[in-house]
C-alpha cells in the first residue's frame, strides 16, 4: 500500500468519523465565532510534517508491529470515549470546549500509528503537540487573557502559524527564528490592511488572512532551500503494505462508531425577532414595577470581543403580592441585559457560563412562552457559596444588527438588601467545576429535585417585559 493510499485512508476516516463536527465548524464560521480557526491548524500541522520529513535521515531499524497495533488501538479507543462518554458531559458548553476536535485529532493519531508505525509517528510530535494544544478550550482561555477582540484573535493564530513555519523550515535554531519572525511580520502586515480595510469583517477573516503568511513564507524557504520542488528520498516504511491493509480492517468500523455518534443536544435558548432598536441596552421597566438601580459591566468587550455591552437593571414592584411573598415584602428582580454584534456568540456562551457555578448545582431547563413568539429558558440554581436558591429566565432576541440576552433573576432571600449573584466572565472554565464533571459527573453539579419558587412569578413579569419593549413602555 503506497503512501499516497495511506493517507488517503486515514484522511477520509477523520473527515467521515467526525462529518458532523466539520460540518458544525464551518457553521461558525458562517455564524462569526471564534471557532472557525480549526480549521486551518491542519494544514499548519502539514506544513511543520513537510519540514520534518525533509530533515528526516537514516533510522534505526526497530520496529514492533504489536506495539503499533496496541497503541492504535488504544488511541482509537480514546478518540470514541472522548466523543461518545465525554463530550455529552459538556453538552451546555459543547461549542466553547468542542470536545470532539480533540477526539479527531486522536483518532488522526492512532490510525497514523496503525498505517505508519509508532516510530515513523512519532517522529513528527510537533505537528501533533500544535494539532492537540490548539483545542478550542485552550485557545479561547488564552484568547479572553489577549483582549478577546478580533485583532487578538488575528494575532494568537499568526503566532500558531509562525510556530509552523519556525519548526517546519528550521535547518538550525537561527534560520527557524529568523522564519519565524519574518512571517510575523509579514503576517502584522495582512493583519493591518485587514482592519484597515474592513473592520466589520468577520472573525474569521483576522484569523485567516495572517495565517496566509506562513504559507508564503514557507513555500519560499522550502523553494529556496531546495531550488525546487526537489524530490526527497524517505527511510523504507516499517510497516508493509499488507500489515497496513490490516490495519483498515479496524479503523473502519471505528470510523463508522464515530460517525453514528450524534453532537449533543445543546439545549439552546430559541432566537426570536425582538421589537425595533432604541439605541440602548436599557430595557423599558414594565407597568408596576420601578427601577432602584443600574449598574455597567467593564469586562464583556473582552470576553464577548466588541461590540458587546452588560446592563444590569433592579426593578421592585410597586405592590406586595401574598403568591410572591408570604411576609408581603415586594420583591426585587435583577433584569440584565447583554448585547452582542451576533448572535452566535449565545450558542457558544450559554446563559449559566456567565456565573459562578463552582458550588452550586443547577436543574434542568424548562422552556416558558413569554407571548410576541418568543421562548424563554428557566432553571434554578442552589448555590451553596451564597447560602441561598436563585431562579433564572432568560431569552434572546434580535434587535436590528444586534441581539440582546435578556435575563430576569431573583433570589429566595426577599429582603432588600439581599445578595444576588454577579455575572462574571470565564466562569465555565473554572477548573473545579470541569475536573468535577469529568470525575463525578453531571450528577454532581445538577439539582435533579428542584424547587420551582419563582417559576410564576418570572412568567409573569417575563410577558410584561416584552410586551413593555414592544409598546415602548
């Protein structure tokens, strides 16, 4: 089996085991999100296993085919558990981990393993240590820490791509620096005349565009290193061509597992079209209610990248109601609103990331009908941090080019200078909470006989917040 045979095997396993995964990413790009840059970090990874395979020589002859058969496996095995038992735990963050990525790139690893050799594969680890700490859970986290903007995105992936060429060119550790920084330069460059030419252009053309520096870069050192498209003459292949038709026997049914697996179910809040924009992220406050306070949130631009904005508004009613509270207190609702450039952006940051969870366990989501088609999500949260039960409801709508989260919030301790929960960026990715949920479980941070305090009482006040934006009063 020729190599050219091999890969074509091993690339078209990838790309069918995990169809629905390329599928959902290039939906993000589409859609505007981040998560668009996967997929240009494979050809990265092969521009790195050019350079490599140009500077391989002579090899000893070792080789341990039941090796190779049990770390295949073994990496197969991995990449079907990742997709299959773990990624449902992180159904509600799917898009901002994307679990399944990682998975691909295992399964890309194992059937290397399985077609090539453990030696052989291993022998190119860094094309493989890129693909693997290029997991959108990384690049996001350093992301947020950068600036969260588009131009932070433009340059983090340049700085993946000027690592490729480096490593992929370097004949000495001097010329592979020195590549390294003309492709930066080259690639600040592009990234300039991209923000200068269009500064409302998607994420994914900051993240593409500098890119293309490596590429060009790279074809230029490779041409100039070897005056052409010079042939290379590679070390006999371990394993025969027999063995790696062997080998496909078991890839195959593993690729087709994968493929069977669905992504998980999200549990989307719906998107509904909201009333005309006003210019303001303020929410009209409903007849019967009054509004104490409002307060700005700093953080938001750089989590949610420009332009986004966190308002948050207490409103108290005018009147006590014995069904809200027995002690007849009136009660005092945090009415929050986010706005965004897109919409997307709520599919890969659910309502509860904007929390801290670390101590708290969340019921399942229920779906109310607020009137004016729009659906909202309600859940509550029993945190033990803050010693108390909050309820939330929640619903997104589209408001001219921008879409607004608004979420409604209460508390069980009805006094009024009771402590409500604050929206604060990253919390999903506190490393407790993951490290409970991959252990222990979604049981363990799940409320599974939750207590519906305030179910009505946010219904109630949810229908006249909309129709309070839609009637402009």
């Amino acid at each position: 089996m020729h190599t050219w045979v091999r890969w074509t095997v091993i690339v078209a396993a990838t790309l069918v085991a995990f169809h629905s995964t390329w599928s959902e990413l290039v939906d993000e790009v589409r859609t505007g999100t981040s998560g668009g840059y996967v997929l240009i970090v494979p050809p990265m990874a092969a521009l790195i296993a050019v350079g490599i395979t140009h500077r391989r020589r002579r090899e000893l002859p070792i080789h341990d085919r039941q090796t190779d058969t049990i770390v295949a496996v073994l990496l197969l095995a991995v990449s079907v558990a990742l997709k299959a038992l773990l990624m449902p735990r992180y159904a509600t963050t799917y898009q901002l981990m994307h679990i399944d990525v990682l998975a691909a790139w295992v399964f890309a690893c194992g059937a290397c393993v399985a077609m090539f050799g453990l030696r052989v594969t291993s022998r190119y680890w860094f094309a493989w240590l890129v693909l693997f700490l290029s997991a959108p859970i990384i690049y996001r986290a350093i992301l947020i820490q950068l600036g969260g903007s588009k131009v932070a995105a433009g340059v983090l992936t340049l700085l993946l791509a000027c690592a490729a060429v480096g490593v992929a060119t370097r004949t000495s550790h001097a010329r592979g620096m020195i590549v390294g920084a003309i492709t930066f330069v080259l690639g600040i460059v592009l990234l300039w005349v991209v923000t200068a030419q269009w500064p409302d252009a998607a994420i994914g053309l900051y993240q593409y565009v500098p890119t293309g520096a490596a590429f060009l870069v790279g074809a230029g050192a490779y041409l100039f290193r070897f005056r052409g498209m010079a042939p290379r003459v590679l070390p006999p292949n371990p394993v025969k061509p027999v063995q790696a038709a062997h080998a496909a026997l078991y890839i195959v049914p593993i690729t087709v597992v994968l493929a069977l697996v669905p992504l998980p179910d999200q549990r989307l809040t719906p998107v509904s079209a909201g009333p005309p924009p006003t210019g303001t992220v303020t929410q009209v406050v409903p007849v019967g209610w009054r509004q104490i306070n409002s307060v700005d949130y700093d953080w938001p631009s750089d989590y949610f990248r420009d332009p986004s904005t966190l308002r948050r508004q207490m409103i108290r009613a005018d009147e006590v109601r014995p069904d809200w509270d027995a002690l007849l207190r009136p009660r005092t609702v945090a009415l929050q609103t986010l706005q965004v450039g897109r919409v997307g952006t709520f599919e890969v940051y659910p309502t509860e990331t904007m929390y801290n969870l670390r101590d708290a366990r969340v019921s399942p989501k229920d779906y109310i009908d607020l009137g004016r088609e729009v659906t909202a999500e309600y859940f509550t949260v029993v945190d033990d941090d803050l010693l108390l039960t909050w309820s939330l409801l929640s619903f997104i709508w589209t408001r001219g080019d921008d879409a607004q989260r608004v979420t409604l919030l209460t508390v069980d301790n009805h006094e009024f200078d009771a402590e409500f929960p604050q929206p604060v960026p990253n919390s999903v990715a506190n490393i407790r909470v993951l490290l409970q949920i991959l252990l222990r479980g979604n049981a363990s941070v799940s409320d599974t006989d939750p207590e519906y305090k305030d179910r009505e009482m946010l219904s109630e006040i949810g229908r006249a917040v909309v129709e309070a934006q839609w009637q402009g009063r």
